[in-house]
C-alpha cells in the first residue's frame, strides 16, 4: 500500500499537482493547505488518477472562511472504501484534522491527517491543536492507524535522537536548553505537546522516516532563509502503529523543486 502525505501550499496549479501524483500511483493521499479553489478541482481530479474515495473538511467540519489563517483544509484520497470518524474530542481548528477508515483488502486501518498552524502567526493555538490531535490518534481502536501530516515540529533533530522541540533554545555549545517562559506562558507545556506528537503518544507510533533510516541521516521536508542562511526543517510526518511494516519512507523532493509546493511530499510503501 503506498501513501502519499504533502501540503499543496495553496498554489493555484491543481492540476499539475495532481499529475504529478498520479505519477507515483498511490493508493491513499493526504492533502494539507487546500483552498476553497482547489478543492473544487480535487472534487473532480482525484477520482479520475484512480482515487474515487475523497473526504475533505469543507464538508467535514464547520463552513469555511475564504480568507485568514483558517482558510486552509485538509483532504483524503483513496483507491479503496473510505469513510470519515466522527470523534467526541474537542478540537480547536476542526477544519485542519481528518479522521477516516480507510477498507483495505487487509483490514481496515484508521488514517487521520492534520496541518498544524505555526506558532509565529499562531501563537499556543498550536499547542492546543497538537494536544488535541494526540487525543483523537489516542482513542482506543483494534485497528492499525497512520498519521500523517504538516506538523510545523520539530525545530531540529540532533544525531544522536534528540528531538529540539521549539520551546528550547538551541545554545552554541551543549545540549538544548528548555525555556522558562515561551510565548507568554510555561514553556513545559509547549515542550511536551511537541514531544507527544513526535514520540508517537500513547500509542506508541513509530516516525516511519527515522523508524528506517535513524537519525544519521538529514533530511528536510521544508526550507526558510534567514538572511543568508538557508534552514532545513523536516516539518512533514508519517507515523505508524506497529501493526504496520514500514518497507520505503521517502521524501519526495522533485516536487518542491519543480515549484509545485514550497513543501517536498512524503511517500510510503507499508504492508498490514
């Protein structure tokens, strides 16, 4: 089974993105940062690349704003039956997380996708929005469950495994230092719900990328300048329950280079 996670970054050019998925041939899509626009494009692009199964949440959750930092959501696709779960968590930005139950010739497996906001612009709403993520993934289920997603964490990842979450300060020698205050208010907070979401929460899921390739290998999802510095940060995510194999976690990024997102796509192959 091959899955396919990337933020389309609003663009306005659908249809090359959905060529270029069509190229890599997958059997479940999850899209972030997907306008009122193009989704009216994705309704009608998607089932013909061999994905009839499309869930977004403009229909999903509460009518949209076209404008804002909640004008973005979020889409699955997929070649098998698929239907969306109704969850009884609170979720502060319902528009920004997809929780489905996608049929496999296997089983079933629970798929869930979100796009984190960015602290700089939103402040502890993504605190508040990651906490709420690592509730719904947490409630209890006999089904293998993947998610995946633009998280906008972790700051940096060290080679020896160390997650720098961005509630610390990267010091120019030794190890990170976590902040007393972050943001206006108790930094341990924003440290841990970084954390959560990256040591795979309750339900232990695995970081498929780092679950294959550890953490002597960098690679980055999506990239800022900083004067005349040019920062990497591997924002984008997949995590597996361990039911899962994890057999290829890529990040794709022809895609960025070609201009069809400012974020490279993840792709994986797993088997039940």
């Amino acid at each position: 089974m091959r899955l396919l996670t990337w933020n389309l970054n609003g663009r306005r050019n659908v249809g090359a993105q959905v060529a270029a998925l069509a190229r890599r041939a997958p059997d479940i899509v999850a899209l972030q940062e997907v306008t009122a626009r193009s989704i009216l494009l994705l309704r009608t692009a998607l089932p013909e690349i061999d994905l009839p199964y499309v869930i977004d949440s403009f229909t999903a959750a509460a009518p949209w704003t076209a404008t804002g930092p909640r004008k973005y959501r979020v889409v699955v696709a997929s070649r098998f039956p698929t239907a969306l779960v109704a969850t009884s968590q609170v979720v502060p930005w319902p528009e920004r997380l997809l929780s489905t139950a996608v049929s496999l010739p296997g089983g079933d497996v629970r798929f869930h996708t979100t796009h984190i906001p960015p602290g700089c612009t939103n402040g502890w709403m993504k605190v508040e929005m990651l906490e709420a993520v690592s509730a719904v993934v947490s409630t209890p289920s006999d089904r293998p469950c993947i998610l995946c997603g633009d998280f906008n964490v972790p700051q940096a990842e060290t080679p020896d495994g160390q997650i720098v979450t961005w509630a610390e300060r990267i010091v120019s020698e030794g190890a990170p230092r976590l902040r007393l205050r972050f943001r206006g208010s108790d930094a341990r907070r924003w440290d841990a719900a970084e954390r959560t979401v990256m040591e795979g929460g309750p339900r232990r899921l695995l970081d498929a990328y780092r679950q294959l390739h550890g953490y002597g290998r960098e690679d980055f999802s999506w990239f800022v300048r900083r004067g005349q510095r040019r920062i990497g940060r591997r924002f984008d995510h997949a995590f597996c329950s361990r039911e899962l194999v994890i057999r290829r976690c890529e990040y794709l990024q022809s895609l960025r280079d070609e201009g069809l997102s400012d974020h490279a796509a993840l792709e994986l192959d797993v088997d039940l």
